[in-house]
C-alpha cells in the first residue's frame, strides 16, 4: 500500500479554489500511462463531474486528488480550512461501491471516521445522527449493511463521507451499480445535499445524462493517458428537478456532451 | 430478496431449510448409530465372540461406567494437555500471523518454518521432544506443534484480504496501523481466524493423543491414550473401546463448542452464519 502522498509541498491552490491539478500525470509500476498531463481547476462549491469512457483515468485522478496515491509528475494542490490537521480531513471519498464494514452496524460505519480521528465520544454521536439525518437514514443506524438495499447502502457511504463535514467531496462513479429509478433518486438526493450544504464535489462517471443533470461543469476526459478532451458549462436554472431531466435543454447538453465524448470511443473495440 | 427455493446446506451452517427436514438430519444419523450398535450387539452374541477378541456394545457400556474413576482422571488429563495444546496453538498461531503481517522480513524469514513444523509428521518429532522436554511440556508441545499451522495460515490469509477500497477508506482518513489493525484488519480476519481455530480445536485433540502414545510411560497423570495402549497390552479390549469412546466425545464436543462459538459471534453479519433467505 502506498503512503499517503504529501500534498503540502505541492503549494496551496489560488484562493477561491478548491482543487488545482498542475502537469499531473500518473504512470503505473507496470509502466501504463494512465493520467495527464492534466490541469484542473475546481471552485470552491463547484460541482464538476469527470466524464469518460472505462480506463481513461477519471478514477485516477480523483485518486490523486484524494491523496491515495501519489502523482509521477505534477503537483496536485487541495485547500484546506485553517487549523486542519492529519491528511484529507477534508475531503469526503465516496467508492463506487458502497465499501462498508459488514461486521459493523450502519451508525459504526459512519462513525469510523471520526473514530480514527479519536473525535469526543459524544460529539461524534451527534455527528453521525446529523449525517444519517441528511441522507434519510435515521431510522436505519442500529442496521447491518446486509440487511440494506443497494440504494441505502450507497447512502450510508455518503453520510460516512458527510460526516467529517469535509470541504471536498470525491465521488467515484457512487451510482453506477444502482438500478436506473435508485439512481434517479439518489441523483435529486444528492443535489439537494449540494444546494444545502456548498461543497465542492468531484463526481466521476460514465453517464452523459447524470453528468448534464448534476453538475455545472462537465469534463469529457480522453482515454490512454487520460485528458481533459472538452468542457462543458451546463448553465440551467436552480433547484434543478425532474422537469429538468426531460427540457429541450437538458436534451441539447446532452447532445453536446455526447458529440464531445464521441472521439474517444471511436475506433475503441467496445 | 432471494425467491429461490433454498437447497439443502452443508452440515454445520445455520439455517436448514424447514423443519421436517430438520428432523430428518437429527433422526436419519441417529437410526443409523442405533442400527450399527444393534447388528454389532446381535453378530458377537449370536457367534458367541469373546471380550478379548470383540466386546459387544453393552459390555464396552458397563465397562465404561465400572472404570469411570480411572477414565475419567484420564479425560481429564487429555483434555487438559488438549486445551493447553489449543490455547497456545490459537494464541501463538494469532500472534505469528499478526506478527508477520506487520513484517514482511520476519515472515520470510520464518514461515518456511511454519510449513516445515506442519508437514514432518508429528509421531516422528514426539520422541524427540519427549527426551530434552519434561513429559508434560512435551505432550503440549505436540498438541501445539500439530494445531498451530491451521491458525497461523488462516489467519495470514484473512489479514491479507481486506476489502481494498475499505483499507483505501483508512488511509484516507490517516488510520495509524494500530487502528488499521484493530478496526480494520482483525474484524475482516475474523472468520478466517475463527475456521482456523475451529481446524485447531480437533488438531490439538490429535496432537495430545499421538505425543501420549509415544510417551507410554505410566503413572497416576495418564492420559486416555495412554489408557488405550496400556489396555491393549493387557488384552482388556472392552476398556480400548470404552476409552476410544471417550476420546471421539471428547473431539465431537470440542468440534461442536468451537463452531457454535464462531456462529455466536459471525451471525450478525457473516455469510457462512446468515441463512440463504436473509
């Protein structure tokens, strides 16, 4: 397992932001070119979503970003509030699978991180009612993961990952193995969370549709090393809803974005 | 969430499908034994077989319950050197694996041994440890030596499948190691500790059992093997078998106390405890 990479050497990024990728690339041990070189920036309370076919580093980067494993070149700046200490406090990781502790209960699982900080016993209690509160858990703390849902387990993934109030939430594809009405669900859910509460989130996928629907801006990365092919601002009015999801807005981003997307699948074997 | 029919499961698991089924896996055994000790009562009276060379069941049972003093004081003696055995095999299997789970030179360094120790048969090494060690250190020694391995490498095993994401999670939120083991690495080991102790617990009986028997010595401390070979010398057949007896409920007891206890402490979560409906 690789050490946490150290971010601090990698300079702070320019105020208003919350993530600012320089020159980052990743080359794996078996030396596949994974990433870059790649520059992103990301405002803070942005919500960016990394769009890409399988394997064009999207995962990587967001790896990177989260300090799980270290880039081969670049730097990699992530903003911290004052008076954080320890690695990543702030940001918030959510897998694409649920990655839950079968053996503990649900209110266990969120509160692991809190316990590994050695957070006040009582403090953390309240914590993690807040969080299991947010995403419509409450009534399922003394649950074990078994006994939930796919739906449900991803939401306890992300009150785990509410829980520390990070400033950064990473999303790795969280609902890519969620039936289509679960997804759409979680999706409103999730934009909700994000009017609420303003973080910057960092979502991976590989749906065009979730992309347009969530986020403000829509990355289109290109596969083998993985780069930021286009761009796309997504200007539609808030609180976005269901009746957003069928506009003739939301249907022409989507068909920009998939147009954009379209170079990079081309000449792939599917 | 599962709508298909559940077959029938492998001994020892939890849920058996229904209870007329249920019965049937206690009562078919059950028939059985009480049919084999019925034709084996019924072939030595009907050829008129003597003690010495074949005791009918009921004479094995009343020997049993006239040489209960000397039997049970040598249950006692192999079952102590039995769990003494097992504890140290569990604890010291336990803690080799975590030992060489935080260090990859001292597992290279000494797991060759691990597997050397499991695979030269444990009759060859008794006598040896029976001339440096004093007699009850050796006899334990034996138990342990045979039961050991199952733990260590289990455990091993279960240390080293942890869920990549989840130990991704930990470092994410800087888990010092000892969090990483304690909250992580442990619980996720656990079922795999808990099959390598229940491996353990019939390995150590064995292991006690073959170092008693290369031991051979007598005294008032003897063991139930000892009792069997000592029997056998004398030509008291029906106290071999009364003994023998003794030592396959010693074994069943010990495997059934073992697996009710990991089910105990799995079935909130794991699979092999959970039945196939839930």
């Amino acid at each position: 397992m690789a050490e946490p990479a150290a971010l601090s050497d990698a300079g702070a990024p320019g105020a208003g932001l919350a993530v600012s990728l320089r020159g980052v690339t990743k080359v794996y041990d078996n030396g596949v070119a994974a990433l870059g070189p790649l520059d992103l920036d990301v405002r803070k309370g942005e919500f960016v979503s990394l769009l890409g076919p399988s394997g064009c580093g999207k995962s990587t980067a967001l790896r990177l970003i989260a300090g799980l494993s270290a880039p081969t070149a670049g730097s990699v700046g992530v903003s911290r509030p004052a008076g954080a200490q320890g690695a990543g406090h702030s940001i918030g990781f959510v897998f694409q699978e649920p990655t839950l502790m079968p053996w503990a209960s649900v209110r266990e699982n969120v509160r692991l991180p809190l316990k590994l900080s050695d957070a006040p016993a009582a403090q953390a209690a309240v914590r993690v009612s807040a969080a299991l509160t947010q995403v419509g858990l409450a009534d399922f703390a003394d649950a074990y993961p078994r006994e939930l849902s796919g739906g449900m387990k991803m939401r306890v993934s992300l009150a785990r990952a509410l829980v520390t109030d990070p400033d950064i939430l990473l999303m790795d594809e969280p609902f890519a193995a969620l039936d289509e009405i679960t997804r759409f669900r979680l999706n409103n859910d999730l934009l909700a969370l994000w009017r609420s509460l303003r973080k910057t989130i960092i979502f991976v996928t590989h749906s065009v549709f979730e992309s347009v629907y969530l986020s403000q801006r829509v990355i289109v990365m290109s596969a083998r090393p993985g780069r930021i092919g286009a761009e796309f601002h997504i200007d539609a009015p808030e609180p976005r809803a269901e009746e957003f999801r069928t506009s003739a807005a939301y249907a022409g981003y989507c068909r920009q974005v998939s147009g954009a997307l379209a170079p990079s699948y081309q000449g792939q074997s599917a | 969430m599962n709508a298909l029919p559940s077959p029938p499961v492998a001994a020892g698991q939890a849920n058996v499908g229904s209870r007329p089924l249920l019965l049937l896996r206690i009562l078919l055994p059950v028939m059985v034994l009480a049919a084999g000790i019925a034709a084996w009562e019924l072939v030595v009276r009907l050829n008129d077989i003597k003690p010495y060379v074949l005791p009918a069941p009921s004479v094995v049972f009343q020997t049993l319950v006239s040489d209960w003093p000397v039997l049970s004081r040598s249950l006692l003696t192999t079952l102590l050197t039995t769990l003494e055995g097992f504890l140290a095999a569990a604890f010291g299997g336990i803690a080799l694996a975590l030992l060489f789970n935080q260090s990859k030179w001292l597992e290279y360094s000494l797991f060759p041994y691990a597997v050397i120790l499991q695979v030269t048969p444990v009759i060859a090494i008794a006598p040896l440890l029976l001339i440096y060690l004093p007699q009850q250190v050796a006899v334990v020694a034996c138990a342990w030596i045979v039961a050991f391995f199952p733990v260590l490498s289990n455990t091993t095993l279960g240390l080293n499948s942890v869920d990549r994401n989840l130990a991704g999670l930990f470092q994410l939120y800087g888990a010092s190691r000892m969090q990483t083991l304690r909250y992580l690495k442990l619980p996720a080991a656990l079922p795999y500790i808990l099959g390598g102790v229940r491996i353990a617990g019939g390995l150590s009986l064995i292991g006690a059992v073959v170092a008693e028997i290369a031991a051979g010595s007598a005294g008032a401390g003897s063991g139930l093997a000892y009792r069997i070979a000592e029997s056998g010398y004398r030509l008291n057949i029906p106290r071999m078998f009364a003994a023998l007896l003794l030592l396959s409920a010693a074994g069943i007891v010990i495997y059934a106390a073992l697996a009710l206890t990991s089910h105990l402490v799995l079935r909130r979560w794991h699979e092999s405890a959970l039945g196939k409906d839930n």
